[in-house]
C-alpha cells in the first residue's frame, strides 16, 4: 500500500512532500494500470478537475501537464 497520496487541497504527496502525483506515484500507477492506459488516463483525469477546483491559482497548462501529460 502507498504513502504517496494526495494531501488536499495543496495537492501535495503524503509520502514525499512533492506535487502530487509525485515521481513515485507515476511508477505505482503506471503498474497498477499496466494493461488499463484508458481507465489510467480516467482516473487522472477526475483527479485533475478536482485538483483545479483546489488549485485555481495554478495556470491550467501546468496542471494538465502535471496530471495527465506524463500518462502518453
């Protein structure tokens, strides 16, 4: 089980202090959705409006690259 979940509204990682998600939870997702790219880019993508509602200060490119641009 992981330590690096979200710490809201900052967005933080609970297991490293960094932007969620963190270079970690990258690797743990990317195992755990091995065969599921879709449901993985669905997930991130629910996290990502959530995270814009928190993060509202944040320009939309970078939360875009932060949640999702890393998946392809």
């Amino acid at each position: 089980m992981t330590t690096h979940h979200p710490i809201k509204p900052a967005w933080t990682c609970g297991g490293c202090a960094g932007e969620w998600p963190c270079q970690t939870r990258r690797r743990e997702l990317r195992a755990e959705y091995d065969r599921a790219p879709v449901s993985l880019a669905l997930y991130l993508a629910a996290q990502l409006v959530d995270a814009a509602q928190d993060l509202a200060h944040v320009p939309a490119g970078h939360l875009h690259h932060r949640f999702l641009g890393w998946t392809r």
